[in-house]
C-alpha cells in the first residue's frame, strides 16, 4: 500500500510540474528546432513518423531525423540555429568576451550544453554566432 502511495504521489507531482510547460520543442538533427504548443497535444507512431497533433493542427516527424524533444515555457526559449556546420563536425564555442567555454562534437551538443547567452562557434574553417534563450 505505501508503494501505491508513494507512485501515487510521484504521478502526481509530475503532472504539477509538466502543467507548467506551454510547449513541447523538437530538435532535429541540424538543430532546427519546433515548438508545439501543449494545449489538446497529442502524439502518435505512425510507420517512421512521429504524428504531433494539438489545437493549430498536424504536423509529422521523421523519427529518424529527431535529436531531442523537452518540455518549455516558451516557443522560442529554445535554440533555433540555421546549422552551416555538418552535422557530426566538433566545435569549438568562445564567449561574447572571446573566452572558450569548451570544445564539443557537434553543434547540437553544443546547444544542449550552454546556457542562455550569445556565443560564437567554430569548426576552424567557419564561425557561427548563435544566442541561446
């Protein structure tokens, strides 16, 4: 009976917590991101193909091409990059003072690790400013 309570509780807590969210963002794997918002969502497999359905309409995935989906409270809280690297090529990112906060294997890991700022890229051919909300 304590564990039912328990999940119970955890169950609920959850749903608190995700009810707080307005959006549900997808990142592909260039780092385009897509926002949905969460009111009447719903998400469905259907053959490689992630069919996201809400208020505005439907949309479908290709599963295959997405790196990461979260929960935001805003659309655009999250990275959009026009990604001019190739996909899988390392980066190195400076801070807008010009200190390097780190060398990464791609701009999509790149992206999930910073915080919110404005940053310039490079994969030592190219440079990419980026801001992060």
């Amino acid at each position: 009976m304590r564990k039912l309570v328990l999940v119970l509780v955890v169950f609920c807590a959850v749903i608190a917590q995700a009810a707080t969210y307005s959006y549900l963002v997808f990142t592909n794997t260039t780092g385009t991101t897509t926002a949905f918002s969460v009111n009447n969502l719903t998400l469905t497999v259907n053959g490689s193909n992630l069919q996201v359905t809400n208020d505005a309409g439907t949309v479908n995935l290709v599963l295959t091409d997405l790196a990461a989906m979260q929960f935001s409270t805003s659309a655009d809280s999250v990275m959009a990059v026009e990604n001019v690297f190739d996909a899988d090529q390392p980066v190195q990112v400076f801070n807008i003072l010009g200190t390097s906060v780190g060398t990464f294997g791609s701009l999509m890991e790149a992206a999930q690790n910073l915080s919110a700022g404005a940053y310039v890229i490079s994969n030592g051919r190219q440079t990419q400013k980026i801001v992060v909300r």
